[in-house]
C-alpha cells in the first residue's frame, strides 16, 4: 500500500497554518482570510494566510511553487533541492493620501527588521470616489526556502507581528 507522501510545499503550509490558527486561538491575531489554490494551466500552487491584530495592518505570508521544483522532488532528482519561495505582504489602509515622507518611514521600519538584502516593494493605492487610501507593501526574499528552514519560518510569523506593531505606531489613524 502506497502512503501518500506530501511534498516541501504542503509541509511547510501546515508549519504556517498552524502557528497562525495558535495565534488565533490565543486571541493574539485574527485570520481574516486564507487562500490555497492549485492553478492547473501553470502548473502551481500558492498559499496565503492573512491575519492582523486589532487596527488597520493587516498581514499575510504568501507561499508559492512551481511545476520544475514539484516535478524535481516528485520524481527523485537529488541533483535539484525542493523549496518554496516565501514573500510577506502588509497593507495600511488610512483616509488620507500616504506622503512621501510615510512611505520612507515605512521602507526604514521593514528594512530594519527585515535586512537592507530584501526586496521592499510599496504600491500605494486610491479607491476614486472614497477617501480610502492603501500602501501595500512587499517583502521579497529572492530566494528559495526549505524544508529543513522550518524554523526561519515560525521566526518570520514573530518579525510579522513586530512589523505590526511598528507600522500601527507610525500610521495616521483612519479618520
């Protein structure tokens, strides 16, 4: 009888999942949303949990592969080693335009917890009409994560609710 064995992807989605839904069921985050798709014409698979502390930051942690590294480790080859590439996303939402001044405040904050080798991405956003106003920002890491980096990743939850906290404390509040 075959056991179904599942790849890196799937492993370290249920690391996340986990340490995520306890934050949730310790009250320290609410999930807000999860998203876990297949996409059959690409050959993919992504995940992305979102969750955020009372205010307006909310947070997700995005993990994604692709059909050579699900090929690779399904079929074997030891000369390819199986991972998943992570990125961390956060989106403010204020009711005022953000100023230059913010979004290089913001930069300085995730570069200070994230490492100045990241890549930080800011899109900021106006809903015509609204006063609504959003800044979501990426953090790339351009590299691919392992199974045997677990631990980078339950230490990356810890750097997303220090990121939290420190955009909460230098974001206008939403009026």
């Amino acid at each position: 009888m075959n056991m179904f064995d599942p790849i890196v992807f799937d492993n370290l989605k249920v690391v996340v999942e986990g340490e995520v839904y306890d934050l949730d069921l310790e009250g320290h985050v609410s999930v807000v949303n999860r998203e876990d798709y297949v996409d059959l014409a690409r050959f993919s698979r992504m995940y992305r949990i979102s969750f955020q502390q009372t205010g307006s930051v909310v947070a997700s942690l995005l993990l994604t592969t692709h059909i050579d590294d699900i090929h690779a480790e399904l079929s074997g080859n030891k000369q390819v080693k199986p991972g998943c590439l992570i990125e961390i996303d956060f989106t403010l939402s204020q009711m005022s335009p953000f100023t230059p001044e913010q979004c290089a405040n913001y930069e300085e904050d995730l570069r200070a917890i994230w490492g100045e080798e990241r890549t930080v991405e800011q899109r900021v956003t106006h809903l015509v009409g609204t006063n609504e106003y959003k800044n979501e920002m990426k953090i790339k890491f351009n590299r691919y994560i392992y199974e045997d980096q677990v631990d980078d990743i339950v230490e990356m939850i810890d750097y997303m609710l220090e990121t939290i906290q420190l955009l909460k404390d230098d974001q206008h509040p939403i009026m």
